[in-house]
C-alpha cells in the first residue's frame, strides 16, 4: 500500500477525530462540564487502523459517559513522560516500562490482554526469509532493527540475549537504529535495510495476517520465552470511580456483541485482571542487562540509559 | 495526338516536384527544430526534477544525520522515490543513496545490496569520480550530463550542517523513459511532416495539373495548326478566373478564328478557281473568236467565189495563219501536257541550246545579253520544262526591255537545289500587277498571249520549285527560280 496515501489518509481521519471529538467534548462540556478522559497509545499497537481506534474510543466513551480520546505517541517514554506530567489518565504501555522502578510510582495496573488463550506474547528476532542467518550469532557486524527503546520484545530481549552471552552489546552489530513501530521493523528488515530485528510476536503475527506481503518476507530465527502481554495501566492520581469504571468496560469488552467486534479487531480474545508476576521474567531480564552494563546502575525514569540514538 | 499526361521533364512534374521538396523542407525543418526543441525541454524538466528529489532528501537530513536516526534517513529517501513515481509518469529513480564523507552508506534504495554503514559494493572508477564530484558541490547540482554513454542523469544534493559536510544525497534518474517521451512525440511530429509532405505533394500536383492541362491542351491546338489540321483543334474548359482562364479563352477565341478563316480562305480559293477558270475561258473563247472571225469570213468569200483562184491565193495565207494562232494558244494551253510526257533528262549543258535562241529573239535590236551558266555537266535537268522556264523568262524580259537594255542569267548550285536566276534593268512591274503576273491571259504587252509567265508558273510547281520576283519601277526585274536537285536528277 502507498504510504503517502496512507499518511494523507491518516491525517485526513485524525482531523476528522478531532473535529468529531470537540464537538462531543463541547457539548458535553456544556452539559455536564466534563473533562475528557486521555488514554495513550504508541504506534507499537497497531499503526494502521485509525477509523478502528476512532470507533474504539467512541465506544468507550458510551460506555464511561464521558469523552475518551486516545492520545498517540510515536514513544513509550513520551507515553510515561505524559502519564507523569498527568496529561494522561490510562495508557496501554509495555511490560518493560511498567517494570522500570519508579520513585514515586504514578502508576497503577488494571489490565493484561489475552492473546490467544494467555495473557502472554514472545519477542521474534527476525531476519529476511532468503536470508542465511540462521542464529543471533550470525546476525555480528550486521546491521540490526529495534523497535522502541523501551519495549520488551523490540529491545530489552535482544539486549538482554547479548548480555547473555556476554559479548559486548554495543559492538556486537555493526549498525542499529530504532523504528520505534514494530511493522516498521518488519518493513526494515523485509526490505534488507537492516539484516534482522526484534519484535513483538503478536504485532508480526497481526501482520502475517493484514499486511503479508512485507511480513511474510521475514523469518523468526529466534524466540523468546512467553512475556507478560503488553498491560493496560492508569495514572495513580485518577479517581478510583473512573478507573474502576473503564476496568469493568474494558474487561467485559468480551462478553459484548459491540466489545467482541473491537476485540476480533484486535485479534485479541479479551482484557484480564492484572496478574503483576507475569512480568516477573522481564524483571530479571532487566537485572540481567543492568548487571552486564559496564556502570551498573539501577535502571530508572529519569536516567538516560536509551536515548533511541546508538553510537 | 497522344502524349504522356506528366511528361518526365514536363512542367507539371516540375512544380509537382518543386512544392513537395518546398513543402518537405520546411516541414522537416520545424520537425527538426520541434524534435529538438522538446528534448531539450525533456532534459531541463527531468533535470528539474532530479534536482528537486534530491534537495528534498537533503533538506530533512542534517537532523537524521545528526542523531543516527537510519531508519528516518532510508524513509525520507523512500518517500522521495514513491513521490517521484506517483507524480512523474516518465520518470524512473534508477536509484538513490544517501552517503557520509566516507563514501559509506547512510541509506539506500536497494538496501539489499547496499548494506548501512559499509562502502558501496559496486564502486568502480566512475563510481569514484562520481562520489568525489557530489562532495564538491555547495548546492544541488546535475552530474553527469553525459547522457549517451550512461544513459542516466545523477543529481546530487550536499548535506551541510553548521558548514559541516554530513553527507551527499545522490538520486539517478534514467533517461529510457525521457527517450521513449521524446520518441513517442518524435513519432508524432515525423507523421505529421509525412502528412504534410503528403499533401503537400498532392497539392503540388493539383495545382501543375490545374496549371499544366490547359498548356497541354493549347499545346496540341498550335500543333494541329501549325500542322493545318485545324479540325483537330478542341476548345480547351475554361474553369478558372485567373490568368490561364484568360489564356484559354484568348486560344479558343484565335482557334475559332483561325477555322473560321480557313474555311473563308478555302472559299476565296474555290472562287478564285473558278475566276481563273472562267478566266481561261474567256481568254481561249477570246483568242480563238479572234481568228476565227477572220477564218470564217475567209470561207464565206471562197465560198461565193469557189472559183477565184485569186482569191484562194489570198486567203489560205489567213486561213494558215489564223489557225496556226488557234494551234498555238491551244498548244500553250497544253504545254503542261507535252511537258509531262517529255520525261527526257539531260546534262545541264543542254541550256547552252537556248542561247542561239535568245540570241535570234534579240534579233537585232540593242539588247545585251550576259550568260553565265555555271551547272557542270554532271546536273541533270528535265530539258524540256527547264528550257522552257529559262527560255519563257529570257522572252519576258527581252519584249519588256527597252533599247540598250541589258539581260542577264545566270546558274548556281547548291547542296540539294539548283537556282536559275534572269535579271533585266527594264521599267519593272507596277505593283498592282504584282498578284497577277502568273495569271493566265494577263499580259501588259499589245501582242502577248498572257501564258508566257503562267507556264514557267506551272513548270515550276510541277517540280515543286519555287520563283520569287524582285521587282521595283524604273530599276528592272530579277526572277529567281530554285528547283531540288533530287528532282532534277530524275
């Protein structure tokens, strides 16, 4: 598909978002003088799909009373930096942010989406399918995709597998670069301008699906073990009745027709309670990493550990 | 009469020619300046737009330069690629790279075979000079303009930073698509110069035809004239206003002029005919009543006086004499006839016969004769009819020279005639008698017959000679008769 059309596209719907979501948040503004409530996204979720996502939130907003727009950011730390600020009240992040210590933390779990009967998904380390790599070994002095700086599958993994083997992770490709969009790291690593990345196992399988003729280009040569599914989290400082509120919605997304239809678009099969120790092995990873790290120190919001430039 | 409608050399091939290559000149002429003149225009757009591509790359690079940010690098440069073939129909990016200093490759749009960070793979020495060349450059610029040998066109934009070279952005555009543009549009503009030739060659032709057929025409109509044959002679269409119009309508008007005075003419000579004939007769009824008067009397005296032998004595001299006049003119009348039986051809010296001749005609008076006839032996002539041309002249001119006169003939031969010439210095021949000098009975003289001139005339003819008469008043005559030789030998 052309991307300059699909950009027009994209900004020509998220005008139109816009539009439609200031006439909504006026006249009930008027109404009830409401605020509206701010849920972050990240392109790691899924790119495309804009009029979705429109309809999605609409449909929150039924369900809540009250305005929900979703705020997209092409980051995960702008996504944390604007939960912190309070510029936003939900967020779906990733396991590896939600694992970061924060002092203090702002941030509170309220669900886990279920992908395929689990809450759970995998980091693929993919390359080009004609491609002869084989291992992460053969991948050295290549050039390398990430994703996100602070995504789990898209960077905490393949920094994590370096560390294990000891190598020096910095050296070890001889290029890196962040797309910060996992379909965009399919797109790289399809069209040979990186000769492997990392990704999230259920984005590439979503694009095995709706986008196949760049996805099916690629090839899993190594996956992770089962991660906790990216989670839905709420800013600490929003009142217990509307985060309580948007739990029941989201979680019984399943048990409605109009729910079910957002989550076949989803491909997901629902949004569970949180269970915290589903990213206990992200946890260690992160500890993994820190140890390996040639300062060693904790890795913490506020330090600059990934800038999303390598040297 | 039939001849070619467009004889080889003819003017209507002429024009029909000159035209087509008036026409086929100019045509191909702007053809050419046309043809290139849009190539031209096709180079300077596609350099444009190379230029274009390559700024546009560059003007979004320093930031992703600057923070190593590939993947923003290699999108931009995609970018520019799906714009360029979504806008520009006759354009095809070859390829297009972004490289550091170093030559190394920063993106590219064949990432497959051009891995990030590493030097080109395919880098010869044109590749060198080429990467050398874009670092030199301060703004967008056309390298290779060369086009014939590469067959692409590289545009290259520096990438600058705070003064600082970060990198280049080089974008190839091919040249096939701009070929096949300029061809198809070559194409276009060689069939329109073909039309054009085309019809310019017909309308050349249309217009010789149109100029040439009433020449053709007119052409044929002098010929049937000036060949008598004034039946033949068609009236050319007048179709036209211009001049031709005029010229055809002239010919035609002088065309039916001319048969009707043919026609006119051939009356005149039926009626004349017929004056002569009646004329003849007059003169023979004239000539013969005169004696006969005298006989007739002659035989009425003998006989009432049968028995006067007196009388018998006196009138059988008239009797002879008036019959002897009648036999003469009528052997006059039939000189022809005797002539056409005496067939006999003699050497030229048979002309020296008459001068005994002419000499007793003088008799004694005061005339001088010169003689100088130059005919060697080896010339034939009829001796009869040309002793009797030459011997009727001399008697002419004899009777009208007054005393002390001189008279002149003389002989000349040339390749194919004889000419007889008989000069006096007598009074001349008043011009009104000019036209009827070779009339039969016409005579100035008290005792002439008026056949003397009449049957050189007739001789003559009869050889298919010809005599012309200079005359004036007071200064003398020349006759010059000129036979063919061919007919003289015969």
């Amino acid at each position: 598909m052309n991307k300059s059309w699909l950009t027009a596209i994209w900004l020509s719907v998220l005008l139109c978002i816009s539009m439609g979501h200031n006439t909504r948040a006026e006249s009930l503004e008027t109404a009830e003088a409401v605020e509206p409530i701010r849920f972050g996204l990240t392109a790691v979720v899924v790119r495309e799909n804009l009029r979705f996502l429109d309809q999605w939130a609409h449909y929150l907003s039924k369900k809540m009373s009250q305005p929900v727009e979703f705020v997209r950011r092409r980051s995960y730390r702008e996504v944390m930096d604007l939960l912190v600020s309070g510029s936003l009240d939900f967020a779906w992040i990733c396991g590896f942010p939600y694992v970061q210590n924060r002092d203090p933390e702002f941030i509170k779990l309220i669900s886990i989406p279920v992908y395929r009967g689990n809450p759970l998904y995998h980091s693929f380390i993919i390359v080009h399918k004609d491609s002869p790599y084989q291992t992460l070994d053969d991948l050295q002095d290549k050039v390398f995709a990430y994703s996100d700086p602070d995504s789990n599958s898209g960077y905490l993994y393949p920094q994590y597998l370096l560390a294990e083997k000891g190598t020096n992770k910095e050296a070890f490709f001889r290029q890196t670069f962040f797309t910060f969009n996992h379909a965009e790291t399919v797109e790289a690593v399809a069209e040979r301008f990186a000769d492997g990345g990392a990704v999230d196992s259920y984005i590439w399988e979503y694009l095995q699906e709706f986008s196949p003729e760049l996805a099916t280009k690629t090839r899993v040569i190594k996956q992770s073990p089962a991660f906790g599914f990216p989670p839905l989290v709420a800013r600490l400082g929003v009142d217990f009745e509307t985060v309580w509120q948007m739990k029941n919605i989201i979680t019984g997304m399943d048990k409605d027709p109009d729910g079910r239809k957002f989550l076949e678009g989803l491909k997901l099969d629902g949004f569970g309670d949180p269970r915290p120790d589903l990213f206990d092995n992200i946890r260690e990873m992160v500890a993994s990493v820190r140890a390996a790290q040639p300062g060693g120190g904790p890795v913490t919001y506020g330090t600059e550990v990934n800038t999303g430039i390598t040297e | 009469m039939t001849r070619p409608y467009f004889p080889p050399k003819g003017l209507s091939v002429k024009f029909a020619l000159t035209i087509t290559a008036v026409v086929a000149g100019v045509a191909f002429t702007i053809g050419a300046v046309i043809v290139t003149l849009d190539w031209q225009r096709y180079q300077t757009e596609l350099e444009s737009k190379a230029l274009l591509l390559a700024h546009s790359v560059a003007v979004t690079a320093p930031d992703d330069i600057l923070q190593n940010d590939s993947w923003s690098l290699y999108k931009s440069l995609k970018n520019m690629a799906n714009d360029a073939s979504d806008g520009m129909q006759d354009t095809k990016i070859l390829t297009g790279m972004i490289q550091d200093p170093d030559g190394n490759v920063l993106a590219h749009l064949n990432p497959g075979n051009n891995p990030l960070g590493m030097p080109l793979i395919h880098s010869g020495e044109v590749e060198t000079r080429f990467f050398t060349a874009s670092k030199e450059v301060r703004v967008p610029t056309i390298l290779n303009t060369d086009i014939s040998v590469k067959g692409f066109l590289e545009a290259v934009a520096p990438i600058y930073s705070d003064g600082k070279l970060l990198g280049v952005v080089r974008v190839r555009l091919s040249y096939k698509e701009l070929y096949q543009k300029a061809q198809r549009s070559s194409f276009v503009i060689i069939g329109m110069t073909l039309a054009l030739v085309a019809l310019g060659s017909f309308l050349g032709t249309m217009i010789s035809r149109r100029i040439t057929k009433p020449l053709t025409a007119m052409t044929e109509g002098i010929e049937a004239v000036s060949s008598g044959e004034l039946s033949d002679i068609k009236p050319i269409p007048v179709n036209f206003d211009d001049e031709l119009g005029v010229l055809a309508n002239a010919f035609n008007k002088m065309a039916k002029e001319m048969v009707e005075k043919k026609s006119l003419e051939e009356q005149i000579a039926v009626s004349e005919k017929l004056v002569a004939l009646g004329r003849i007769s007059a003169g023979v009824a004239h000539e013969v009543n005169n004696p006969l008067a005298g006989l007739m009397n002659c035989i009425d005296t003998l006989k009432k006086h049968p028995d006067d032998p007196e009388l018998v004595e006196r009138y059988l001299p008239l009797l002879d004499k008036g019959l002897n006049r009648i036999k003469n003119i009528v052997e006059s009348l039939l000189i022809e006839l005797r002539t056409e039986e005496a067939h006999g051809t003699d050497n030229s010296s048979s002309l020296e016969d008459l001068r005994d001749i002419v000499v007793s005609e003088i008799n004694d008076r005061d005339i001088i004769l010169n003689w100088d006839n130059t005919l060697g032996e080896q010339v034939l002539i009829n001796r009869r009819r040309v002793q009797q041309i030459v011997l009727n002249l001399l008697k002419n001119s004899i009777q009208a020279l007054p005393d002390k006169g001189v008279v002149s003939f003389s002989t000349r031969q040339n390749s194919d005639t004889i000419i007889l010439v008989v000069t006096d210095d007598g009074p001349g021949i008043p011009a009104q008698y000019k036209s009827q000098l070779f009339d039969p009975f016409f005579t100035t003289k008290i005792n002439g017959t008026g056949l003397g001139l009449w049957i050189v005339y007739r001789l003559a003819e009869s050889m298919q000679g010809v005599i012309e008469v200079e005359s004036e008043v007071g200064m003398g005559t020349q006759f010059k008769v000129t036979l063919p030789l061919i007919e003289l030998s015969t």
